[in-house]
C-alpha cells in the first residue's frame, strides 16, 4: 500500500487495518503435494508462484475440500491454510541454524 493511499485513509480504516493485519495464506494441497496457485493455475511446487490468498479466502478454499474422498483416503485434511508471515519465519530460523530439526 503506497503512502498516498495511507494518507487518505480515514482514523477508522487505519485503525482497522492496525487491529487486524492483512495476512497472506498459502494453500498446501496435500492431494496434489504443491502448492495453489492464484486463480484457476493449478499447482506448484515453488513457494514464489504459490497464489496469495486472504485468510477467509484460504479458510474457504480448505473447507469445500474436506468433505471428499481424498480426506478419508489420506487420512488429513486434504488442503491447509498457511500463513506467508509464518513459512518465512520458519524459514529465516533455518536458514540461521535455529530450525532444531528432530
């Protein structure tokens, strides 16, 4: 969001948008092991095409999925919201040696 945008936001907006932050979700198909991507582009493996989705929109996408046969043949949810902010963390902390492992 460009400052110009911000400083034509109203106390109310710039209030919401501080209590609730505008998180990016990631879909993990464990079905198709990848990746969504944005709109109908399938699947990926590289979490630089995956699409970003709102959580309600990632929430909404995981929740048709569940009453299939592919929860019942795996045995898991068949797809999983992820929080962007939340994989780089994890991400970052491996990189610096702090992943622990198993």
């Amino acid at each position: 969001m460009g400052v110009i945008r911000l400083l034509h936001m109203s106390a109310e907006e710039l209030e919401m948008r501080r209590t609730q932050p505008m998180d990016d979700y990631l879909v993990w198909s464990h079905e198709r092991a990848a990746w969504w991507r944005s709109g109908p582009g399938g699947y990926t493996r590289q979490i630089i095409d995956a699409g970003r989705y709102s959580r309600d929109a990632a929430l909404e996408i995981c929740v048709k999925a569940v009453p299939g046969e592919t929860a019942q043949r795996l045995g898991v949810l068949p797809e999983l919201p992820v929080r962007l902010a939340d994989l780089e963390a994890i991400m970052r902390a491996a990189e610096k040696g702090k992943g622990g492992g198993r």
